[in-house]
C-alpha cells in the first residue's frame, strides 16, 4: 500500500462519527448532523457520500410527535436502545425513512433525515439511499453499507416546526425542532 493511500483510508476509517457523539441530546445531534456526510456503499460495491440539508428532531422525553410516545412497541424498539443505531419504517406502504436514534439507552429519541442536497423530502431520501426493512437497527458507527462521517462543511442553518405532526397538539407541533441548512459560507453545497 502506498503511503497517500494508507493517510487517506486512515483519515476516512476516523472520520465515521463514533458512538459517542450520538449518544448526545436529540436537539444537539440533530444541529451536528447538518452538514456532515451520510455514506452509502450500495450492493454493486459503489459508495456515495451525500450532505445532509434537514433533519427533524423527536425527543423521548414527554414528544407526542415521537414514535416513542406510545412505549415500547415491536416498531420503536429500537428507539429504547442507545444512540448510533437506525430506525426505519415504512409509511404509505412505499417509503423507508431514514431516522438516526440518539441518546442514552431509555431515552427513546431519533433524528429524522428529512433532506440531502439536491433531495428534499424524507421518501426521496429512504428511495436514494435505497433503503429497506434490513436497516433496521443498523449501528451506524459498524456499519459497512451505511455511516455518517465529519465533514469540513462550515454552515449556517434555520429552524422551523416540524412538518406533519398537527396531531401532537401543542405546544409539539410548533416546537422549532426542524434545522436545515441555509448558506455554507465556505463551501458550496
């Protein structure tokens, strides 16, 4: 192996977000992500790394709007673990979406990946990524066919009510618990 090969396979191993990181509060993990890299390395081998725009934040803590509200169920399971794991589920009967639990074990809450530059919409982004009932319960940080790396994306991002949960009520449904980015004053997305 050559020397430039061996630094650049070392910087991409060690640019995998480690456990740690998304064993942190949900509103927290949920404003880190934006900018950072969502790498899929597909059945034909390819691997595509994409930037993640939006991302919706749901707490285990008293969220009606969070899966979780409900206990423990053989679909939020997954929730209740620690945080780097993935929760999938299908809505429509067509669409996986993509949401990143986070936290310590019990805290049940999750980041939902609502966008990807140039895809915006959490069904785009399951159909994308191609992704299926088998991820479920993924650990992001093993994973060899989905991982969220760093990134040197320096951005600034917005906030806004989450979309399409006027069934939590207040005051869930106006919490600004929805970020994306709008200018990366150092890079262009």
């Amino acid at each position: 192996m050559h020397l430039l090969t061996g630094l650049i396979l070392f910087y991409m191993e060690n640019s995998r977000l480690n456990s740690e990181f998304f064993r942190n509060d949900v509103l927290m993990v949920a404003r880190e992500l934006l900018g950072k890299f969502i790498v899929r390395k597909f059945n034909n081998g390819k691997t595509e790394r994409y930037i993640i725009s939006e991302v919706e934040a749901y707490s285990g803590d008293g969220d009606l709007a969070c899966h979780a509200s409900k206990g423990k169920t053989s679909r939020t399971e997954v929730m209740f673990r620690e945080g780097g794991l993935v929760y999938v589920y299908l809505v429509y009967g067509i669409h996986w979406l993509l949401n990143i639990v986070t936290g310590r074990e019990g805290d049940a809450s999750a980041v939902l990946i609502r966008g990807l530059k140039g895809v915006t919409g959490p069904g785009r982004v399951g159909k994308l990524l191609q992704l299926d009932r088998s991820f479920y319960g993924e650990d992001l940080t093993t994973s060899d066919r989905i991982w969220i790396e760093e990134s040197d994306i320096k951005i600034t991002y917005g906030t806004a009510p989450r979309i399409g949960i006027d069934y939590a009520g207040e005051p869930w449904k106006s919490k600004h618990w929805r970020f994306y980015i709008t200018q990366p004053p150092n890079h262009e997305l």
